[in-house]
C-alpha cells in the first residue's frame, strides 16, 4: 500500500511539471505570433475604450453645439465636430460600445444556433440531417446583407434587431462546418473505442464530439465578429441600423457623406476606426486558427 | 564498373523552432550503372531526406543543404543552376513515391499526365508524345493501355497508379530511378509485381535504382547494396549478401532480429529497446549507445566515422582498430 | 465436462455484412459491397486467431462486425454463451467490457483533447467500474506498469508520443475492462520496426498473464504467423482457409493462400524461391465474380471454379479450405 500511495505522489508530481495541454500549447504558439498579439492588443483597447468610453471621453456625445458646427479638427475637438456641433471624437469613442456589442452578441446567438443544429445533423444524419441542411441551403441562397436589410425591414431599426438579424444570418457557417467536424470525428476510432466500452450516444457527443470542435468554434467566433461589425456598419449607413441620436460608426459615416466634399474627415475618421478594428479582428482571427489548427502540429 | 553517382559527405539540415535537426549527416555513397543500392531506415532515419536532396527537393525553409557534394557523371549537382537541375530531374534521375496518389494529378488523365512528361522533357510533338505513352503503359504490365491512358487516376487501384507513376517516371528513360517507399502502400502479392517490374525494368534499361524501404524483406529481394541509415547518419554500409548473413552493427543485428519471418519458427522476437532519440535531442557520442545492448562508456563520449570492417563500411567502435582494445577491456571489466 | 465448458469462447456463424452502396429504383435490385459475405469461424479463450488477407477483403469489417461496433448484416455471433446478436442495445452497452478493440492508426485512436490517464480510465468510467476516484487511479497505474507506460505520462497529452507509446496507451485502455476477447485491428502496421517489435512481445506477454484471447487482424503474414495460434485466410469477405498456423504455413492448400505466402519478401538475399505470380487486381467486391470468387486470379482455375461456389471443407487436422480443387 505504501508503495502504490508513493507512486500517486510520484504520478501528481511529474505530472504537475509536464502537463502541457493542447490548449496551452496553442497558447504559446499564439504568443509567438507577433502581428496577432499586437491586434490583441488594439482589441483590448478597444474593449477598454468601449467599457470607459464615459471617463475618458473629452465631450458628452449628444451635446449639441449649434455654434460650432462641421469644425474642422483642433487642439479643441481632435476630429472636428459633426453638423450638430458634436465632438466626433466622443462619439467615435462611444460607437465602439455599438460595434462591439453587435459582434459580440449576434456571435453568441449564431454560434449558439449553429453548434446545436450541426451538431443534430453530423451526428444523427438521415432525415434530421436532410432538413437541417435544407435549412442551411435555403438560408445561404440570400445574399447575407438583403437578408439583414429584410429582416431589419421587418423588426424596425434598433440594437436588439439588429443582433436578432445578425444572429440569424450567421448560424448557416458554424452550423455548417461544426456537421461536417462532427461527421469527421464520427468515424474516429476513439469514438469507436469509447462505443466499444459500452458509451451511449450522450456520452460520445459530450466528451467527444463537442471539446473536439472547440477551437473550431473559437476561430469561428472570433472570424465571425468583424463580419458583424461591418453588417452592423452598414445597416446604420442605410438608415436601418440604430436609432438617432446614439452614436454608431455606420450612421456617422452616413451622415457625414453629405458633407464628404467639403469635411472629408467626418466620415473618414468613423471608417478609420472600422478599418482598424475589423483588421485587428480579421488578423487575430488567423493567428488563432493557425495556433489552435492541429493539423500544423508536429 | 564507371560510378553513375557519387554522394560525398551529403549534409542535410532542418531549422526548426526546436533547435537544428541534422536529418542527414555526413552521409557518402556512390552506385555504378545498372546496380540497386538499397537504403534502409526507420521513420526519421533520414532515407527519405538523402534522396530528395540528391533530386534537390528539399524543402526550404527550413530544410537546407548545407554541405557536400552529388557527382552525377562527375558533375556537382549541388552546383549547378536550378533550371540545369530542372533538365536532370525526369531525364536523368527520376523518382517514385510511396503514395502513387497524392503524386498524380487527380484532373487529368493518366495518358495526359505522362504524354506531358514526355513533351517536357524530350521536345516531341503530341502524337508522339501519347504514342510512347500507350507503349509505356504496355511495358509496365497495364493491360489494355489503349483504354487505361484515357482514364482518370482515381478510376485505377493502387497498384495500377503505381505502375503508372513508374511509367511516368520511366519514359524518358532515367539513368537513376529512387523509389521511396514505392510498395509500402501496396499488397503484398501488388507489391511482389510491382517488384518484379522494378528488377525486370532495370535490367532491359540498365537503370540505376535506389530503393529506400523500411521492410528488410524487400532490401533483401531487390538490392545489391545496402546503407543502413540511423538517425541520419549511415551506421553500416554493405554488400547484401553479407549485411543479412552477418551484421556488423548493433543497430542492424538488433532490426535483422526484430522482424518475425515465415521462414523461421517460432523463436523469441528481440525488440531493440527505447526508441529513436528527438533528432532536437540527440545524445553525445554514438547516437545509438542509449539503446544498444553491447554499449560501454566509450560509446557515449565519443562518436565513431565510418571506418572499413571486414570489407564494408561500419560506424561502431567494437570494430575500430583504435577502441577495440578498449572496447575488449572494458568488456573484459564488467 | 459439461457442455458449456467445452463450448469455444466466441462462435461465428454466417457472418455478413453488405453495405447499401445504390438503392435500386424501378425495379432495379439496391447494389450492395459485399464486404463480409459469410464467414464461420471460433476462437478458444486465450487463444489468437489470426486474420490475415489484402485491402478490401474485409478483415476489418469483419473484426467490427463482431463486435457490433457495425451492425451485421446477418450471421450469429455467440460470445461467452451469449447471442451477441441478439442483445438489445441497454444489455449491449454492459456486455461490451468483455471483448475490446486495438486500432491501426495510433493517431487516430486517442482523443487529443484527453489526457493519457482520462484515455486509459474512459471505459471504467462508462461502466462505472470505480466507486472511489482512488481505486480508479491504482487501476490505472496497474494498467500502466502492465504496458511498459511511465507513470509520469498520465497527465499528458496523446500528441506528445510516438507512435509505440500511443499503442501502449491503445493497449492500456483495451485492458481496462479486463476483456476476455480484444479484436486487435493491424495494431503493429503503422509502427517501426523495431518497435513493432517491442508491442508484439507486450501483447504475448498480456496473454500469458491475463488470458485474453486475440483476434488479429493484419496484412502481414509473418506477424500473423509468430503470434497466433491458428490463421483463417480472407479473400473478397469469405474465409478461403483456416487451419493451425504450422499446418497453414508448411502446407497451405488453397491456390490463394499459397500465392500470399510465397510473395512475401524474406529477408534473406540467398532465400531461393519461386514466387506464384498472381495476375491482375482484386475484383470489386460490388460486381463479385461467379462461382469460386478467386477464379478470375487462380493459376489453377477450371471451368467449375467459375460456376460453383465451393464450400469450406475438411482437408486435415482443424484444417478447412474452400477449394475445387484440394482434395479432402
């Protein structure tokens, strides 16, 4: 018995200094990529800035100053002000609330969507599998933008819409591709020894089947949210996006388009700050798939 | 006999994040016209490396030649400009791999994909080119080439893609052929053809074959001389007959031991214990001592060249005439 | 001794399994690959069958069929004085501990995503077979020091070892439920030499300790050869020969299984032989031939062989072969 107790010591400590997860170790290739952790970095301020946005804003973004309309930039208002006279820089800073959250949210719901349906579909298959990927069909048969613009058409603008239309527009991709990663780790034989131990269908699908598509979802999410942004962004510059006054990258872009001759940075600075952010996304994005794919290990 | 190739002191490297894996090491042979050299090797020995570098196929990065030389004819094929070397590849040495496959060009058609070959390399117009494509797919035993070459690779098996990679690889008639692997993916009554079509082929073409296999039974039907390769570096190096007779190095006793045979009963397998040392990692001196039965002291401090043994080339030190005498004392001591 | 002692520990009989490839429509029959098309055969407890035949002549389908890891087509399969075949899916899932699986691919066969220990401890965890998290944990380490697998590896990953230590691990887990029968599916095919080696002697080993009896599965007929106790050769989803393996490999008597053996390479250049060259691949297993379904390669074939289809038949001691053309 002393013995075995001296083995399980033995077992925990080696253990404890060479446990290196699959997870870890994607970590560390992550860290080595430099161009992903500098976008990390710009989205953490980015989220810094969206969290904070009431302290470190120099102007309330609704304060109306009819005395200093479409400034041109200043030591005063770094980016100028709008035709309402409000400090564009504040509102940039409190649009990324807008951007942020929509990709977030409508991210949460799609992938929430997707994972279930296809997961359903890749493991049962047959008719189940049929509808859903049916569904699927049917739903990428919209170009993404008309299918958003029809459902804002139908909810009316504003924020929850717009996650509602963005989610639903997004689970055809996750739903697609957890099936066809479902498919695949259906025929893995460690599936089929789990089966052969006596595991149930449950049992496969949660210790198997969903931590093995894990990263998959992660990448997803991640690539996902500059998309949503970019929807977001574009709904708001149809007019179909947010309600006025709340500030939002795209109805600032919108607006500032009447005026782009004569204040071309009113709508210039708004398109910076999505181009920075769908970028960070977008760069970010790869460096994780390429840390997390386990097709470029060893 | 006229050496058709001469590798000298071959140096092969990888640069990984893991530090510098020398996946071929200082590793010399030469093979005359019409003669089979087999190399033989476990995964990461470095037999596939050998090859594509001779070919100049090596990845790069992070794989890099770093030293040596491979006289073809006399002529430095490490030297030579790259589209030079483009000619040599499929008109001089051609090459054949394990998975016939991946190796074929799954939107074509067999006869387009050889017929192709065929134009590159000899300057010959369409007609001719599927002409001597229908008469190489005869060669290679494809019954009905007429019918087979308008067929795409994946309506053929296995062992047909093969034959058709070796027709592709024969018709511009190579003075080299490597074949990598070429049966490992095969049957063993298709690999039995396809070996027999290796042999018959080299004899009606005078062809110089390297045959990098992992399965002795194959070296041991088809070669004439055998490298036995080890963590990149070439531990013996023998005429076939007398490798399989008698094996010098540990390292080829304790494979020869290994392997169950159909025409041995019953006796114990001995595994050679461990297993093959990260290539990140390798231990000083000899890089087998760690699991070699007959190591001592010496061999883990001081890593041996290869030295001629009783007409052959072997890298241990129970044979070199400077140890031995250690080696016999130190043996004598324990 | 009574009859139950007497019985061999696993019996099949009429094994088949087709897969539906084409449904037929208008009339037309459903095309089926007849990938096990009716094989017979028992193992003893503690015995090795051995299965050897090329790609495609059903071995593995076969192996899995048994298990109902696939479902058969028809055929029983009587394991331990049980119809496997006819256990309901609850009784199945509890009946499955005694008779387990080791796969080829060693890369394939763990989870990434689990440690070696949670790998090795999966199936005692399906079948509840620890009360305490301690008990499972001394198993584990059991079935650790049994496989030759340092203790230190439980809390890690599969990725981080070769591919012999991975078979270990595969070995391991097939142990944990203390089987009577592990179907082991090409478990050295993927491995080194040297190292093959290694994993053969270990599955011995186990043998003379525990035993298990094997099923073993493989294209190499040398590794067939040294670790069983009988052979059954496969050729298009039948059993064309099956007889002790001295008896198989000193007088085979089907034309197929001779052909096998006399196109292994042997390591020995000075090994004189003569090689029976068989001409052509192996038909579909869709478009099956007539009669004998060897007849389309054998050097030997008569007008019968492509007509008749001949039964497996009593050619020695324990030594059946399905063969016109052998004599009982």
């Amino acid at each position: 018995m002393q013995t075995k107790q001296q083995k399980l010591d033995a077992a925990s400590r080696a253990a404890g200094k060479k446990s290196r997860s699959y997870y870890v170790d994607a970590m560390m290739r992550l860290r080595k990529n430099r161009s992903a952790m500098v976008c990390l970095a710009i989205i953490v301020i980015f989220i810094f800035i969206a969290l904070a946005a009431d302290w470190i804003a120099p102007y309330d973004p609704y304060e109306i100053d009819l005395k200093n309309i479409l400034a041109k930039p200043s030591a005063e208002h770094w980016m100028g002000t709008d035709e309402q006279g409000r400090d564009i820089f504040s509102r940039i800073l409190f649009g990324t609330r807008i951007s942020l959250a929509v990709g977030l949210v409508s991210q949460v719901i799609s992938t929430a969507l997707g994972v279930v349906l296809g997961s359903i579909a890749g493991y049962y298959g047959g008719k189940i599998d049929m509808l859903i990927s049916r569904m699927m069909e049917i739903f990428s048969a919209f170009p993404d933008l008309l299918f958003a613009i029809g459902i804002m058409f139908v909810l009316g603008p504003g924020i929850i819409n717009i996650f509602i239309a963005l989610g639903i527009l997004g689970w055809v991709g996750t739903a697609r591709l957890v099936r066809s990663q479902v498919l695949q780790i259906k025929e893995m034989e460690y599936v089929a020894a789990a089966k052969s131990s006596g595991a149930t269908s449950f049992w496969l699908i949660t210790r198997h089947m969903i931590p093995n598509c894990v990263s998959t979802i992660i990448i997803l999410i991640t690539m996902g949210i500059p998309g949503a942004i970019m929807s977001e962004a574009s709904l708001s510059f149809l007019g179909l996006g947010v309600h006025p006054p709340t500030a939002s990258w795209g109805s600032m872009i919108n607006t500032g388009r009447i005026y782009i001759l004569s204040d071309p940075t009113y709508s210039v600075f708004p398109g910076i700050a999505i181009i920075i952010l769908v970028l960070a996304f977008n760069i970010f994005g790869d460096g994780l798939r390429d840390a997390l794919d386990p097709r470029l290990k060893d | 006999m006229e050496k058709l190739i001469e590798v000298k002191n071959l140096k092969t490297y990888f640069y990984t994040e893991d530090g510098v894996v020398k996946a071929v090491d200082d590793v010399s042979f030469s093979i005359e016209k019409g003669k089979t050299l087999g190399i033989v090797g476990e995964s990461g020995s470095g037999k596939s490396i050998t090859s594509l570098s001779i070919m100049r196929l090596v990845q790069s990065p992070p794989g890099k030649i770093v030293g040596g030389e491979v006289l073809f004819h006399g002529r430095d094929l490490l030297k030579i400009p790259l589209n030079e070397m483009r000619e040599v590849r499929g008109n001089d040495i051609a090459m054949i791999f394990q998975e016939p496959m991946t190796s074929l060009n799954p939107v074509f058609t067999v006869g387009r994909q050889i017929a192709e070959a065929v134009m590159i390399h000899q300057n010959c117009d369409k007609k001719k080119a599927w002409e001597k494509a229908v008469q190489m797919l005869s060669l290679v035993g494809i019954p009905n080439p007429e019918k087979r070459i308008k067929e795409y690779p994946h309506q053929l098996s296995g062992g047909m893609r093969q034959r058709v990679m070796i027709a592709m690889a024969l018709s511009c008639s190579p003075e080299l052929l490597i074949c990598d692997e070429p049966t490992t993916a095969l049957d063993v009554t298709i690999q039995a053809q396809i070996l027999d079509l290796i042999n018959e082929l080299k004899e009606r073409t005078g062809a110089a074959v390297i045959m990098i296999t992992h399965a002795l039974g194959v070296i041991a039907e088809v070669a004439d001389d055998v490298i036995v390769m080890y963590c990149g570096r070439i531990v013996e190096h023998a005429d076939v007959h007398s490798l399989f007779k008698e094996p010098l190095h540990p390292y080829t006793q304790g494979l020869l031991r290994s392997i169950p045979r159909l025409d041995q009963n019953d006796e114990k397998l001995s595994s050679i214990p461990g297993m093959v040392p990260k290539m990140t990692q390798m231990p000083d001196g000899c890089p087998f001592h760690p699991r070699c039965h007959c190591a001592l002291d010496i061999c883990r401090q001081v890593s041996p060249e290869a030295f001629p043994v009783r007409g052959r080339m072997v890298r241990c030190l129970k044979y070199h005439p400077e140890y031995e005498q250690q080696w016999k004392e130190e043996a004598a001591g324990e | 001794m009574s009859n139950a002692q007497n019985a061999p520990l696993l019996e099949v009989q009429g094994l088949k399994k087709w897969f539906l490839v084409k449904k037929g429509h208008f009339g037309r029959p459903d095309r089926y690959v007849k990938a096990v098309n009716g094989v017979d055969f028992t193992v003893g407890a503690g015995e090795t069958l051995g299965v050897v035949g090329e790609s495609g002549c059903g071995k593995s389908t076969m192996g899995r069929s048994v298990m109902r890891l696939i479902e058969p087509t028809a055929g029983t399969v009587r394991f331990d004085g049980v119809d496997f075949t006819a256990l309901s899916p609850q009784e199945l899932r509890k009946r499955r501990a005694d008779m387990q699986i080791i796969f080829q691919d060693p890369f394939a066969s763990l989870d990434p995503r689990m440690t070696v220990g949670d790998i090795i401890g999966e199936p005692m965890d399906i079948q509840k077979l620890h009360a305490s998290r301690a008990e499972r944990e001394e198993h584990i380490l059991d079935l650790c020091q049994l496989v030759g697998l340092d203790h230190d590896y439980l809390k890690r990953y599969a990725h981080e070892f070769s591919g012999g230590q991975r078979q270990r691990i595969g070995i391991a887990r097939a142990l944990a439920l203390s089987p009577k029968l592990i179907v082991c599916d090409e478990p050295v095919s993927a491995l080194d030499v040297s190292i093959q080696a290694q994993v053969i002697n270990l599955m011995e080993e186990i043998q003379q300790k525990r035993g298990v009896a094997y099923i073993f599965i493989s294209h190499d007929l040398s590794v067939v050869k040294y670790i069983s106790d009988k052979v059954a050769v496969m050729y298009l989803g039948k059993i064309v020969e099956i007889a002790p393996k001295n008896r198989l490999y000193d007088v085979a008597a089907h034309p197929y299984t001779q052909a096998l053996m006399s196109a292994i390479p042997i390591a020995d250049p000075d090994h004189g032989r003569r090689r029976i060259r068989l001409e052509g691949d192996l038909p579909s297993p869709m478009n099956l031939p007539t009669g004998c379904c060897f007849h389309t390669r054998c050097p030997y074939a008569t007008e019968r062989c492509a007509q008749e289809e001949p039964e497996l038949k009593l050619v020695g001691e324990n030594h059946y072969c399905a063969c016109h053309l052998t004599v009982g």
